[in-house]
C-alpha cells in the first residue's frame, strides 16, 4: 500500500548526502599506512550500505515507509557486519582446539593492543555515523 509521502524528505536526503561522504572520506588514520575510508576497508559493505541508502530515500519519497524501514535496517547491517561476523565465529570444541586458540589469544592479543594504538578515527567515520542516523530518524519518523 502507497501511503502519502513522509515529510522528512530533506532529512533523508541530508542523510543520504552524509552516508555518501562518509563512505568515501577518510575514517581512519593507520600508522604506516596512511588514511583508509570505509570504502577502502570494506568495499562490498560500503557498496550495499549506499544502495539501501539510495533505496530508503526513495521509498521515503514515494511514500513506501515500510519498505524505507526494512531498507534503513540494510544500511546499519552493512555497517555493522564486520562486527556481526566476529560475534558469529565458534567456539573451539576440543582441549586441543582450545589450548591452540588460547596461544593465538596470547600472541595475536598485544599485536591488536599496539595495532590498536596505531589508528585514529578520522571525521569521516562521524559523518558516516551521523548520515546513517538521520536517514534513521527520517524512516522512523511519524508522519503528519
């Protein structure tokens, strides 16, 4: 059913804007290896998080706010799938699996510390957190 169109329009646009800016700016500065955008890091995400991007936007347009809902829900699960994935991975079953993860653990444990102090959120990272949440509050908006 095509209902009249939500007036948040211009909000899902200024959203829409953000999330396309963000997707191609620089999110993060690596040490030794420069400025990395969420489109360089995670290029088939960032793909589809811009077409259901383009998707909500128009469903808003057109008046389809249940299918902008669905289509915003898209954009957040592109962006948050590499985490999505991490949760996902099994637990090691048997003592030697277990002991074997715990080495890697151990090893792999400082490497991300320092890995971690090496990078630096960059204001691409923010405009892209800001476009997704307006285009939120433009799908989920209440109409008139």
């Amino acid at each position: 059913m095509v209902s009249t169109p939500f007036r948040s329009g211009p909000l899902a646009i200024l959203g829409a804007g953000a999330i396309a800016l963000g997707s191609f700016a620089p999110a993060a500065d690596v040490a030794l290896y420069g400025e990395v955008s969420y489109w360089n890091a995670a290029g088939p995400e960032a793909t589809v998080m811009l077409a259901a991007t383009l998707l909500t936007v128009f469903c808003l347009l057109t008046g389809r706010a249940w299918w902008a809902r669905i289509a915003v829900l898209l954009v957040w699960a592109s962006l948050l799938w590499p985490y999505l994935q991490g949760l996902w991975e099994p637990e090691p079953d048997g003592f030697l699996e277990s002991a074997l993860s715990s080495a890697v653990e151990t090893t792999t444990g400082w490497a991300t510390d320092i890995a971690l102090n090496f990078v630096d959120m960059s204001w691409g990272m923010l405009v892209l957190a800001l476009g997704c949440v307006s285009l939120t509050l433009a799908a989920y908006q209440r109409r008139r």
